[in-house]
C-alpha cells in the first residue's frame, strides 16, 4: 500500500465519520519520524474515539497496524502508522497546540534524508 493510497483512506474515513477541518501536514523535509500528519477535529470526546477507532479498523483490513498509540482521555488522540502520524484532536486541544502552523513554519531540516 503506497502513502498515498494510506492517506486517501484515513481522509475518506474520517470524512465518513463527520470529522472536521481535515489537513494533511507533509513533514517529509523536516522531521524523519514521518512522512506526513493528518489532523483533524471533533467535536465531542465520543467522536474523537470513534474516528480513530474507525480509521484504525480500516486499516487493519488492509494489514496496517499502528506502531503506537497514544492519548484518548485527554482529547487528543495520536496514532503512529510509521510514514503517517494521525491527529484527532477536540477544538480546544487543537487550537492550543496549533500543530499545523507549528509545522508550516518550520524550517527544512538540512539532516533529514
């Protein structure tokens, strides 16, 4: 399964699933622990688990398996595919840490590949 096809799966999952605010983060020039980021919101703690419940039974028919998870009760919940990290978070956790300008403005890092 190539990347892309990974990330087409996890945005129509989530699409699916009435996540929000859907953006795709490519790191590949500025960090090695992925090749890209999804993030996307929900709007209630029930629907934060259920997106990230949904897209990981969809990619486990696929024989994907995440390398980790992480989060849950603290409305964020992270999910390491290996080249694709994925980021549901609910609003206020999502504005907080604002990952997507974070990671816009990072410079390319000169030592990744």
């Amino acid at each position: 399964m190539t990347v892309q096809e990974k990330l087409d799966l996890i945005t129509a999952t989530i699409d699916d699933m009435k996540g929000e605010d859907v953006q795709i983060l490519d790191v590949r020039e500025k960090t090695s622990i992925a090749d890209y980021f999804v993030v996307c919101s929900a709007s209630n703690d029930r629907l934060l688990s259920a997106i990230a419940e949904r897209v990981e039974e969809k990619m486990r028919e696929l024989k994907e398996r995440p390398l980790r998870r992480e989060g849950g009760t603290n409305g964020w919940i992270l999910h390491d595919y290996g080249d694709i990290v994925l980021h549901v978070m609910r609003d206020e956790q999502r504005q907080f840490y604002d990952l997507e300008t974070l990671w816009r403005t990072m410079q390319p890092n000169p030592d990744v590949r």
